[in-house]
C-alpha cells in the first residue's frame, strides 16, 4: 500500500504544484487584490522579488522582517523576470483584503506541498536502493505527513476565502452587502461551531483508530496445512481389504 500511494503521488504532487502556478496566474489577472494581499506587495514594481518571510504592516503599508529572494517572485508570478503584479496601494484601502491572514496561509500550503515533494524524491532514492521499507526514520515520517494534507486543505481554504474579501463577488457583490437581513451574528456562531463539533468528534475518533489498527498489525496468517502427497493410493476407496489380499 504504502509502495502504491507514493508511486501514485509521484505523479500528483507535480501535478498540483503545476495547477497552483497556473491558478496564480488565473489570479493575477481576475483578482489582482488578492495575489497583492498573499505576496503582501505594497507597491507595483517590475523584476519585483519573492517575500518568503514578513510581517507585513498594513497601518505603514510595508513589511517587517522581510527576507526576499530577488526577480524570483516576478518569474514565479508572470513567468518573466521583467513581468509586474499591482501593488495593494494601487487599491483603495476598502477595496483591499486582509494581508496578514493569507499571507501566511499561503506559505503554509506552498511549505507542505514542496515537504510533500521532497518525500516522493526521498522514496525514488530510497527505492533505488532496496531500503524504501527498511528505513524506519522514513516510514516515520510518511506517518507524520499523514495530516498535512488536511492542514494544507485548510490553509488554502483560508486563503481563498479570506483573501477574496471584502468581495462575495469580485468587484461587484461585497460580503457586507450579501447577507440576509435575518442572520444574525448568533445564527453564523452556532452554525460554526456545530461544524467543528463534527469535526472535533468524527477526526479524532478516525486517528484513534487509525493507531489501533497500525499498533495491531495485520491479522494472522492461518497455519499452513500439511501438502497432499501425490502418487497413487495404496488402496481403492470404499474397498474393503480380507485376510491374504482378498477383496470383497
């Protein structure tokens, strides 16, 4: 099984890394406010670089702390090392997204799709030298991968969701303008905190049992039964054998 899945994942991890970049691009060009918000680029500028770490300042619309890796986030982001994304000052500051939320939701997501990637290389290397299944220290961490999926799900969850705002509807439809006069702050809490009772419930009640499972092993194998010796019979079935080799 475990073979299987990361012959399975070879193929998908690239896959979505590949569909992330092309829904970046799709992003620079529909929703250019939240590409500025998750890169939190404060001014347009060409050949502009890739933030991997800030604290970004909305009040002082600049970012603290900031390591940069320079032209990558213009080759990243429009596939040129020339190419330009607007700033969020380009924007009024109503029209803009939170920054610091999807900003580092993204980088989460993008952090654990890459941790994903280097497994799959780990298990190619691994593979090639017969140790894929005896290397505990690898085998530990496949199990500790397991809920990164999840979190990555939830990250990029919140970067969407977060960094689309304050729009239902981009630039048409604001979030403030799209709920019904009968919802109050009281329905969305308790209809939030029903969703995590689920959740809070159903996941851990699954990893506990995942861990039983695994603590168990697999089910013993039946004792093997004693082969059939061939050859031919020392005596016909249902023939009674008489005194001197007579037969009845």
């Amino acid at each position: 099984m475990l073979s299987m899945t990361l012959w399975l994942l070879t193929f998908l991890v690239p896959l979505q890394i590949f569909l992330g970049d092309q829904h970046g691009l799709n992003t620079a060009a529909y929703q250019p406010a939240k590409l500025a918000a998750i890169e939190a680029r404060w001014d347009t500028q060409p050949s502009f670089p890739l933030t991997l770490f800030a604290i970004p300042d909305p009040a002082n619309e600049t970012n603290r702390y900031a390591i940069e890796v320079p032209y990558l986030g213009s080759l990243i982001l429009t596939h040129s090392l020339h190419g330009e994304i607007k700033g969020l000052k380009t924007f009024r500051p109503e029209d803009r997204p939170p920054v610091a939320i999807p900003f580092f939701a993204f980088r989460i997501m993008v952090g654990i799709g890459f941790l994903m990637l280097a497994v799959v290389a780990t298990s190619w290397w691994l593979r090639y030298r017969h140790r894929l299944f005896d290397s505990p220290w690898f085998l530990r961490l496949c199990l500790a991968m397991g809920p990164l999926g999840f979190v990555a799900v939830l990250a990029g969850w919140t970067t969407t969701e977060v960094g689309r705002q304050p729009w239902t509807v981009y630039g048409m439809l604001r979030t403030v303008d799209s709920t019904p006069p009968s919802l109050t702050g009281g329905d969305v809490l308790a209809s939030l905190m029903a969703y995590m009772a689920v959740y809070l419930i159903i996941y851990p009640s699954a990893a506990v049992i995942a861990a039983r499972l695994v603590r168990n092993g697999p089910a013993t194998a039946p004792e093997s039964v004693a082969p059939i010796e061939s050859g031919r019979p020392s005596a016909p079935v249902n023939v009674e054998l008489l005194p001197e080799g007579k037969t009845l």
